[in-house]
C-alpha cells in the first residue's frame, strides 16, 4: 500500500521501535497517540489519514506492541505507541513496554504534542492522571482527545467532558481544548487533522 496525501503530506509506515536506541533521528517534529489499551489509538491513526490498515488495530487491548513510526511527507512523525495499563501479554513484556513508553514520552527532545486518548464512556482514569503527570513534570505539551464517543449519549458526553475539563485543570502541561472523536463515525477526523497541521 502506498502512501496517500491526506493533511501534510503522503502517510507511511517507517518503522516499530522497541528501545530508545532503536529510535529515527530527532530531525523533524513528531506528534503521539498515547492512552489505554483498547481505547482507540491506532483506530484514530487510521482514521486520520483515511488508510484502514496502515495502524493495526483490534479488540485484544495490547495489539500494539512497539512504538510505530509514520512519515507524514518529510516534515514530521506520527507515533503511535503501545497502550499503558492493563494489556493482554504477560506482566514482564508490559512491564518493559510501560519503562519504554515513559522513557520516550519524557525523553524525546521532538515531540510536540502528546495526544491522550481517552475512552468518552470512561474518563479519566488513575493510570491517565500518572501519565499527565509525567508530561507536566517534563515539559511535554499534552491534549485530551475523547474516543468513542458514538457508544454514548449527549447526557454521558457532558458528564465525562465536565469531569475531564475538572481533571485538566490541574495539570500545567495540558492544551485545554479536548478534541471529541469516533474513529467509526468520522465525528472529530477533521477536526484533529487540522488541529496536528498547525503544530510546529
Ligand atoms: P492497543 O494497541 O491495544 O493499546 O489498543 P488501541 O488503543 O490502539 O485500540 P484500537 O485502535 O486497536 O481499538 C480497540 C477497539 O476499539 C477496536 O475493536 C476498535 O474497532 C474499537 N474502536 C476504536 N475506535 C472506535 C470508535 O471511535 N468507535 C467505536 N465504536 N469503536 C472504536
Ligand atoms: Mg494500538
């Protein structure tokens, strides 16, 4: 499958990274999708550049395994990572994918903006708020991006939005605008592509 022109440029797989070492050079600015197992992360990759497969997705929380790379164009990455917290594999391959995650996510001198997707129907969870914290504590500009959000009703959707806003605010890192996605429906696509197009 080739790459595709959709917002910044043709979309391609570059490579899966499964220590610091194994990373691209820091040669141009990259953008991540960061959240629990399961809650949609390599789907909205997939979304966002309109190619099903490029991300593989699948109901088993710990389908990503490896911090994945995307070329957008030549000008920047697009990251998606493995999931943090519960994950189906055994607890020492976790264990060594949640060091490595931390360890990117505070260590990767280009990474703009870390998007942190969050189940609409779950909120915020303690597992969430650690990650927050480790993005304040290194500088790393992070925003909330709601998925699923055709699995539930407006009602639902205010409550969870009222109660993420309510958590954001504690966080210095955080970008407050949260971004309402469903990868199925289309609701946000646009939205959020426009919104990684002006970040430099
Ligand atoms: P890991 O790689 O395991 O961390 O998971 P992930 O965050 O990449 O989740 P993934 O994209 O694999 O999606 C998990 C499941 O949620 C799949 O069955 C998807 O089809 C489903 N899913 C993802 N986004 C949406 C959405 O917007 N709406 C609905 N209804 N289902 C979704
Ligand atoms: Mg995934």
């Amino acid at each position: 499958e080739t790459g595709r022109k959709l917002f910044l440029g043709p979309v391609d797989f570059l490579k899966g990274v499964v220590a610091m070492s194994g990373l691209p050079p820091a040669d141009r600015l990259e953008v991540c999708f960061a959240g629990r197992s399961n809650v949609g992360k390599s789907s909205l990759i997939n979304a966002l550049t309109g190619r099903k497969g490029l991300a593989r997705a699948s109901n088993t929380p710990g389908r990503t395994q490896e911090i994945n790379y995307f070329t957008v164009g030549d000008e920047r990455y697009i990251v998606d990572l493995p999931g943090y917290g519960y994950a189906n594999a055994p607890v020492a391959v976790v264990e060594k994918w949640q060091n490595l995650l931390k360890q990117y996510l505070s260590g990767r001198q280009t990474l703009r903006r870390v998007f942190v997707l969050i189940d609409a129907r779950h909120g915020a969870k303690k597992v969430d708020e650690e990650i927050m914290t480790l993005l304040d504590r290194s500088a790393v500009t992070f925003q909330v991006v709601m998925t699923k959000v055709d699995k539930i009703g407006q009602k639902q959707l205010n409550e969870s939005l009222e109660a993420t806003r309510e958590a954001l605010s504690r966080h210095p890192a955080a970008f407050p605008e949260i971004v309402l996605t469903s990868s199925d429906k289309g609701d946000g696509i646009a939205t959020l592509r426009a919104i990684i197009s002006t970040i430099d």
